[in-house]
C-alpha cells in the first residue's frame, strides 16, 4: 500500500487511497478526523484501505485521568460496498496510562480495537438500528468518536498496575504489595451477624 503523503500547511490536505490497484485522491479536514463517503465512488464489492494517525484524547474514567501514549497510534480503516450498504472497519492498537484502578500506583494497558460499523442504504436502517451505523451522518464517517468509543470499549473491567495487585490498606492507606502495615484487621459488621449465622447453617 503507498505511503500516505504527509500532511499540508492548509487546513485540508490530500490522502491516497487504494482500490483495485487504482488511486483514489480523497480531501479530508486536519481539525478532526473524519472521513466525506461523498468523495469515494465504490461500486458494489469494491474495497479502499487507508492508515491514518489517530489523535486520541484522554479519557476521565471513574474520576482519573488516562492518556494515550505518544505516537499517535495509527488505525487502518477500511469501507466496503455491500449490495444493500456500506460496511466500515477500525483497528488500532494503542497504550493507555493512568493510575491503578486499586492502589493508584502508575499502570498501563495495550488496547487492540477492531471494530466493524455497518449502514443501510436501502432505506432499512430507518427501521432497524443495527443496520445504521451512528458515526455516520449526512455522509460523514466520524472517525474521531468512533475511535474513542472503540477504545473505551476495548478496555478491560479494571486496569491496574499487575494483576495481583492488593490494593490499598482500608485503614492507613498503605500500598498492600509494600508488606505489612500493622493495622489491624478490620471485624465484620455486628449488623451482618444473623445472616452470616444463617449462611453457615445452609452451607453445613
């Protein structure tokens, strides 16, 4: 695939694309990343590829901050013409920093994104959501959000510093991995008393 040519002064700069070994010249806006399908002339079973870097905002998760590392990860977006709509794919792999989900110590995660998006155009995603693909509108494929909701997506229930990771002490706040912090171990709830007493005559 040919090297997609580097960005101009102006606010728009050409991409290349490639179909069927034929080039296809495609304007696109530098402010966000999106792609105008009004531009790309694709006959049904026609296939263009393109790479393209993603400029990942951080996300806020659980009130923390996360990052993406740089450089820009680079996603490859792929469109197809079905007979009945277009069918549009993202992939990308890219790191993620922020603290610990656990003991607020720095981690990191590799996210892998392959999504797929599909879009009627023979009037039925007006009756059935899954055949209308919400990046799209008027034409224009929002690559931006689609990039950040498939990340945020891709993202693993907890992200945390090492799997094993203990956490923090409930009582001093000490990293448990440091060792002992000699606090004491906290009780059970008195309140709970009865249902635990209950718990261990049905499981005897």
């Amino acid at each position: 695939m040919p090297a997609v040519p580097g960005r101009q002064e102006s606010r728009e700069s050409l991409a290349s694309w490639v179909t069927l070994g034929t080039r296809i010249q495609v304007w696109h806006s530098e402010s966000a990343m999106t792609l105008d399908l009004r531009r790309i002339k694709l006959r049904v079973g026609d296939a263009i590829e393109r790479e393209e870097p993603l400029e990942l905002d951080p996300l806020t998760i659980g009130g923390q901050t996360f990052v993406f590392d740089l450089p820009c990860p680079v996603a490859s977006i792929t469109l197809t013409r079905a007979t009945t709509g277009i069918l549009s794919t993202l992939a990308f792999t890219a790191t993620l920093r922020g603290p610990c989900m656990r003991c607020l110590e720095p981690a990191t995660v590799d996210v892998r994104v392959e999504r797929t998006e599909y879009e009627a155009t023979d009037g039925q995603a007006e009756t059935d959501d899954e055949l209308e693909n919400p990046y799209l509108e008027n034409d224009i494929l929002d690559v931006s959000a689609w990039a950040r909701d498939a990340a945020l997506l891709s993202l693993p229930d907890k992200i945390l510093c090492v799997e094993s990771c203990a956490g923090l002490c409930s009582s001093c706040g000490r990293p448990q991995s440091e060792g002992p912090c000699g606090c004491e171990t906290p009780t059970g709830d008195s309140r709970w008393a009865k249902l635990e007493e209950l718990r261990a005559e049905l499981t005897d």
